[in-house]
C-alpha cells in the first residue's frame, strides 16, 4: 500500500508520481477531500476531549465543595457523547482513506521511462541472436498438431476454453523444465519451498491482488479461498505480519506451482495454443531484502533468468517497463521477451519486479533494525513461466520435416528415471 503520510504531505509530487502509471487524477482528489475531512474530524474530536477534560476538573471541584452538580454533569455527559460521536467519525474516515487507498498502485521508482502502453517500454539489450531458418518456421500449434503434443479440444471438453493437455515429450519437456529451473535457481541462492496453492483474501490484499483484481481470480465457494496467480502470492506472505532479524535477509526463495488465472480483460487475444491460459505452470523467484539490499537483488534475479534462457539457447531481450506498462504493486519492472520466430517476435516469457515497501507495507512484514522495526522491500519474478518456454523450445528447435530436438541441458532430465 502507498505510503498515506507521504501522500498528505507531499500530495502534489505523490500526485506527479502517479500520473506516470496513469492513474485517474478523479481518485488523487477524492483522497485529498479525505484527507481534509479527517484532518477537521480530528481536530473537532481533540477540542471536545480538551473541553471535557477542563470540564471533568470542574466538576471534580463542585462536587468537592458540595456544590450543586446536576447542570454541569448533563454537561459533561453531552460533551462526552459528543467526543464519542467525533472519535467514530475520524475512525470512519481512517477505515475510508485507507479504502481507497487500496486501489491506488505504487509509485513508479524515477528510472521508470514515461509512456503510456508497452509500445513505449525500452529495450536494455539482446541476448543470443535468432537462428535464421532456410525454411518458414512454424507456430507452436501447428507443430503441436504435427507431434500430437497438446491436445486443445480435450482440453476444453474437460473444462472450457484456455486449458489444454500436453501429451508425450511435451509433458516430459515440461517436467524437465520445471526441475531444470528449480535446479538453476537453488544453484543460486533461492531457497526452494513447497507451498499452497490456495490462498485467503488477507494474502492476496497484502501482495495487492486484492481488491482491485478479483475478477481475474479463481475464488472456491463458500470459502474465504482463491486459487493462486502466482507463487508471488503464498511465497510473499509466509512473512505476513512477521517482524525478521535483519540478519536473515535478503531472503531468496524459488517454488514451482501451477498459477490461475481468469484472464479477464484479455478476451480475443493469444486465443490459439498455449500463450494465455486458464492454468499454467511457472517456478517463481522472490526475494524479502533490506531497501539497500533491494537493488542489488533485482539484478540478481535478472541475471538469473536471462541465464536460464541462455542455458536453453534461447534469444530473448530485456525490456525496462514504461510507467503505462507497469503492474499495480510494480515500482519497476524489467521484463524478459523470447524471441518465437514462428511469430517473428519478441514474447514475454518473465517478469521481474521491485515492489520496494508497497507490498511488505499491505502485508505488515517488517525486520528488526536496531530498536526500531522497519518495512522490508519484496521483489519478484517468474524463472520462468513453463509453458511459454516449452513454445520458444518448440519454436526455435523445429526441424524443416516439423520435428523439435531437445535442448542440452535438458537431455539428462529427459532420461527415464527407476
């Protein structure tokens, strides 16, 4: 969550900051009147409890003295009333602000470029240069349809549109991919963890899915459950209102997990093959550091997935995310891009992002820094989502005859295991 103190003293620079992802000035405005209506409510509730005091030693007088008592005990009991009245007002008011506060993003960090859509994100660099094909290369459906690796109409038999079943060496490819990166990540620090894939409405409001995305979640009824849209979700929130030494960060953590998604607000697009589903596999990489440790760690997880797709031989580019392009809870993102050259274009296969304190501020994780507690930054990133590897693989190791060899490194987790 933003930073609400910051907001009231610095409305117009916070106001600034916001405009670069795009936020309606409507809702900075509404915030502003909130601000001056708990100010006044404040205010009016610390006079009456001012006059009730001197009110309260009043009476304490009279009744020492054996004066009558009667008018100014009514007196008291109306201010006291009064003060009780103004006190919820202000609690009101708080519960509203902090409503609204909710759904407001975070503040983009000043290296963000300004834009308005991804047209406008910014190229850092290519990494490998694509294979040139003496042939027209092929889109993953159709080498699909060749090897008889996903089967799309039994995938929407079994449940509807956007899920599909991978069958033969696609679904060994797809095991193999998620120990591969699972393997690559804990060789670099993360920590691997094995966690739910559900979690509650407290969990999803602290890493800021919740309340603003809810349509695009998977929510199990009569229960106060969603399906995850992502590792970020559970892996974030084990430190839920925790308070860490500062000895243990940064703390890195990588989880395989199958997400869910509604994908509301992505209809007619990516609705042939395995782009955009329902259900995909992704191994996640997130991180609870120090602010001064924050930087350093984005990087690292950067490189790390840069590092992957270089082990698979895959060509992909980095891409610094422009303020209209950034995610809700994002202060910055660098996404990584795949280069499919059955599409003849870059696709986004990981999203690397620092959310600074936004979220350990929603979600109340904290680490001890002398005697004082103090926010912790989160960051995350995919490491990498699965099925769209398993495209890029299918893509940029396809044969004239439609046939895809097997990545190196991935050979040894092909072999059959006893």
């Amino acid at each position: 969550m933003i930073d609400l103190k910051y907001i009231e003293k610095n409305f117009d620079e916070a106001a600034a900051k916001l405009a670069k992802k795009g936020v309606d000035s409507a809702l900075l405005d509404d915030l502003k009147e909130l601000f001056a209506k708990l100010k006044e409510a404040k205010a009016e509730f610390e006079n009456a409890r001012a006059e009730q005091k001197a009110l309260s030693k009043e009476f304490g007088a009279y009744k020492a003295q054996g004066k009558d008592i009667a008018e100014l005990k009514a007196k008291l009991d109306e201010l006291k009333e009064k003060a009780t009245a103004l006190s919820s007002k202000a609690d009101e008011l708080e519960k509203e602000l902090e409503k609204k506060a909710l759904n407001i993003p975070n503040f983009p960090d000043d290296v963000v470029p300004e834009g308005d859509s991804e047209d406008d994100n910014v190229e850092i660099k290519k990494v490998l240069t694509p294979k040139e094909f003496s042939f027209t290369p092929k889109e993953h459906w159709d080498l699909a349809d060749k090897n008889g690796w996903i089967d799309f109409e039994r995938g929407v038999k079994l449940a509807k549109s956007r899920f599909a079943i991978l069958r033969k060496d696609a679904a060994k490819i797809e095991r193999a991919l998620i120990n591969f990166f699972l393997d690559f990540n804990t060789k670099n620090g993360f920590n691997e963890v094995c966690p739910p894939v559900l979690s509650n409405s407290k969990m999803l409001q602290g890493t800021g899915q919740l309340p603003k995305f809810e349509d695009d979640l998977f929510k199990i009824e009569g229960e106060d459950l969603y399906l995850i849209p992502t590792a970020e979700v559970p892996l974030t929130n084990m430190f839920n209102d925790e308070i860490l030494a500062e000895s243990e960060l940064p703390l890195l953590m990588t989880a395989y997990t199958p997400c869910f998604r509604k994908e509301a607000g992505s209809a007619g697009r990516d609705t042939r093959g395995i782009i955009r589903q329902h259900q995909f596999d992704k191994v996640e990489m997130v991180a609870i550091t120090t602010p001064e440790q924050s930087e350093e760690v984005f990087e690292k997880m950067v490189q790390n997935a840069s590092d992957i797709l270089t082990a698979l031989g895959l060509p992909h580019r980095l891409v610094e995310l422009c303020g209209g392009d950034l995610g809700f809870s994002a202060a910055r993102t660098i996404d990584l891009e795949v280069w499919l050259p059955g599409q003849n274009k870059y696709r986004e296969i990981s999203s690397v992002s620092n959310t600074r304190d936004f979220q350990a501020r929603r979600a109340k994780i904290r680490y001890k820094d002398g005697k004082k507690n103090v926010l912790a930054n989160t960051l995350n990133g995919s490491a990498l989502a699965v099925g769209r590897t398993l495209i890029a693989i299918m893509e940029n190791y396809q044969n004239e005859d439609g046939s895809i060899d097997i990545p190196e490194v991935l050979k040894p987790y092909m072999e059959s295991r006893v």
